[in-house]
C-alpha cells in the first residue's frame, strides 16, 4: 500500500507566504491608520478623500464621472454615491462637459479643493511620520520604486493618481 502524496505547500513556500501576508497586512493597517488621520482632521471618508485627491491632481480639477469610477475602481452606483455625498457637502458639483453636453464632470468646488488640499497634506505628514521616518528617504523611495516597477513589469502603468 502506498502512502498519499502530501499537497502542503514547502516550508519555503510558506515562509513565503507568511513573509506577503506581513507586506499585505502591514500595508492595510498602515494605509488605514493614515486614513484615520484624514478622516479625523477633515471628517472624510476614504472614499471621499479618494475623489477628492484624484480631482486635486486632475487637469482643471475635473474630470468625468466615468473616469472617476474606471481610475478609482469603483462601481458606477458606487462613484455616483460619493460624488452625491460631495455635492451635498459642497465640496463637488456636477456640470455638463462644454464640448460634449452628454458627459457630466465632477469638479472641485473652492471649498472642495481647500479640503482636498487639507486632506492631502494630512496625508502626507502622516506618512512622513509612520512610513518615511522609520524606514528612512532612500529606503522608502526604493521600496516604492520596486513595488511600481513591479506592477508595470506585468502591463500595469506605474503614473499614480
């Protein structure tokens, strides 16, 4: 009688797995603490902070619905939710493309870019103080560097919004 093959995974495959899931994990709970520090100073969900910091970086602060939701990787109920959410607080208003009435925009409002502008900064300090102080400029430039080059190595584009 024969023993059954074991279809485990390799001490080495697991020591693998468990070296993605620290990456993964620490990644999620650091972006989530950052979040929480933009939603503390600014009252935004991430979502919202997400439109906003896309539009902040657009071209004329504005862009079309559709994109937002292909850029973002939201659903379309999903973008519409947020940039209704946005209008009603006054920081986005939609408004009919000049040159093709069919396509809606959303753009910034002045208080919608001052907050933008709020959130982005909040953002970044918090980064600086979680991420960039411990592991340092160079380390942090190189770490995002490999992580962009790998993305863009397998079709992706390394531009960030």
């Amino acid at each position: 009688m024969t023993e059954p093959t074991c279809d485990c995974p390799t001490p080495q495959e697991l020591a693998l797995l468990r070296q993605w899931n620290a990456l993964q994990s620490g990644l999620r709970r650091l972006t989530d603490q950052i979040l929480c520090d933009v939603g503390n100073t600014t009252g935004l969900a991430p979502s919202s902070f997400q439109v906003l910091w896309f539009l902040l970086t657009t071209p004329g602060q504005s862009a079309p619905m559709n994109q937002l939701t292909e850029t973002l990787g939201f659903t379309t109920a999903g973008t519409t939710k947020v940039a209704d959410r946005l209008a009603q607080a006054g920081l986005l208003e939609r408004r009919t493309q000049p040159t093709d009435r069919r396509v809606i925009l959303a753009a910034l409002t002045e208080e919608g870019r001052q907050t933008a502008v709020t959130a982005a900064r909040t953002f970044a300090q918090a980064l600086r103080e979680r991420v960039v102080g411990p592991l340092g400029e160079e380390q942090f430039a190189s770490l995002a560097d490999a992580i962009g080059g790998l993305h863009a190595a397998h079709g992706g584009s390394t531009a960030s919004s």
